[in-house]
C-alpha cells in the first residue's frame, strides 16, 4: 500500500475499526476513508454499491459488524445473523464489482467447533458442531469467509480473511448486558470499587480459559496482512497465551484497585471451556503480539476512566 491511496475502514467507530484507522494514521497514510452509520447504511445494498463507484478505494479493511458477549449472542440470534450477513455481503460484493486491489475481512474465533481441538488452527474450520449460544454470529462469520474464498476463485480477486482471538482496549463496549468478558468485568469491578461493595458476582464458573489480544495488536497484525498481496489463506490471529476466567479477574482487580470478595454463579452459562487459537501460521509469516495481558488491562482501564469522566 501506498501512503497516498485510498483505504475504507468499514466500521470504524468499533474496538477494532478504530484500532486500524489510528495504526493506519500513525504510520502515515493520508488518504483513510471512514463513513458513519448515518452517512453509510451498510445494510442498504445500493447506497454500499453507489458508495464504492464513487469513492473507489484500493484497499478495504471489512470491520463492521453487530457484535456483543454470551448474553447478547443468545438473547437477539435473529439481529446477529441478519445484520453480520447483510454488512458483509454487501460490502464483499461492492469490493468486487469497484475493482478494490485487496480486502480484508474479519471473522472470529467462534467460527471454530465447540469442541474443537486446542490450540485451533485454521484447518479445524467446519470439522464439527458450534457453540450453541453464538452460533448464528458464527455462521455468518463463516459465510463471510466462504464468500471472500468463493469470489478469489471464481472472480480472481483479492480477499482475505483473519480470524482474532478474544480482543480488548480502548473503544471496547463496556455495557453490562451486552459487552464480552473482559469489559464487562472491568465496568463491573469499577462500579463495585466506587460504590464500596464488598462482593462482586461473576456470570459461571471462572474455570473456562480465554486468549485475549490488545486491539493495538490487531491492529498491527491487520495491516501485515493487508500488505501481503495475493496471500489469501485464512490466519488466525492471537497471543498465543490464555488465562481462567478467574486468572483474568484478578487481572481486572489489580488494575481498578478493588479488594472485594469475587462470587461466581454458576447457574449461569460458561460457553465454550477453552480457545486458544494456534498462531503459528502468522508467527511464520513474520507477525507476533507485543502487549501483554497485565499491561494491556491497565492501560484499558485507564482509558475507560477517562471515557467516563472518572479517575482511575
């Protein structure tokens, strides 16, 4: 890429559709193209189409989506597949039909079988059975990558497809109800920090274990990719290292401060028990992550405190 063409960030006010407008800034491109919900209806397939024929951008990073944690996932299943379909579709086929030179498209870990072999690698697409609680979500992640492949097959573009591990940091969707784990325990130890209670109860049983990646990582790992013209296969994209729930609360209570006692309540759903994504075909290519987990919490919280107005 060019510092001078043209790059559309779809869904650039998300975790990680802002995470690459400013990895894209900080290295010095000049020409980055973001488009609001108000200015842009991904969902509406003709203003996407009219959209791209007018703005012609080179490159497309494809991080819109509708995404949420456990509940969110299971509660609004019909919202998850409808609107992650229809984005995607859209936007993959405008690529098309406007001659974008490469796109990158991202998918998710929960594409992979429930009881999917550890750690994952990308082989394990499409082997068994998803996990129940998110499998609509899923399944149009899967649809996204099935199209970028069907369309470099058949249309000889130039559509790639990275699959991130469990992301966090600034911009994230700290809301108790429909965030994933990792902001939510950081909004939830806040609240009970400020408010000076003694406990804090936790959804399951704190035994699953989760792969967590800085955004600023993605980020990094996303314009990699996009650099590596014609390479197509899908990659994973991870820390290569995971934690228990209960590891990771003690994680969050270190960087809020909060000494209270954690109730787990296990009336609630775990999910999936582990996922480790195995990163070795991207290490090979020559990327791996630099922020680790303690570091990265803190520096979150930081900027959720500031978000809010609050001191830390």
């Amino acid at each position: 890429m060019d510092k001078t063409d043209k790059i559309y960030v779809a869904g650039h006010r998300g975790l990680v559709g802002s995470a690459i407008v400013r990895a894209l800034r900080n290295e010095g491109y000049t020409n980055v193209l973001c488009r609001t919900h108000v200015e842009l209806n991904l969902a509406n397939q003709q203003r996407v189409n009219d959209f791209f024929a007018k703005e012609k951008p080179a490159y497309v990073f494809l991080a819109a989506a509708k995404v949420g944690g456990i509940h969110a996932n299971n509660v609004y299943r019909g919202e998850f597949i409808y609107q992650n379909l229809i984005i995607q579709a859209n936007v993959i086929e405008a690529a098309r039909l406007a001659g974008v030179k490469r796109l990158l498209f991202l998918g998710s870990s929960c594409i992979y079988p429930r009881e999917c072999p550890q750690p994952m690698k990308e082989e394990y697409l499409l082997t068994g059975p998803l996990e129940q609680t998110n499998e609509p979500y899923a399944v149009a992640k899967i649809a996204g990558i099935k199209q970028c492949e069907s369309y470099n097959r058949q249309y000889g573009t130039d559509f790639a497809t990275v699959m991130p591990t469990n992301l966090y940091g600034p911009n994230d969707n700290f809301d108790l109800q429909n965030s994933h784990v990792l902001p939510a325990l950081i909004r939830k130890v806040h609240e009970a920090k400020m408010s000076g209670a003694k406990q804090v109860v936790v959804w399951g049983t704190g035994a699953p274990k989760r792969e967590f990646l800085h955004v600023d990582d993605m980020a990094s790992a996303c314009l990699f990719m996009m650099k590596k013209t014609g390479y197509t296969e899908m990659v994973n994209i991870g820390s290569g290292q995971e934690v228990s729930i209960k590891e990771l609360i003690t994680l969050v209570c270190e960087a809020v401060g909060y000494t209270g006692e954690i109730v787990y309540d296990a009336s609630k759903p775990d999910g999936t028990m582990r996922k480790l994504l195995d990163t070795s075909r991207l290490e090979n290519l020559g990327w791996r992550a630099q922020i680790n987990l303690r570091m990265g919490i803190s520096h979150t919280y930081q900027w959720f405190c500031e978000s809010m107005g609050v001191s830390a």
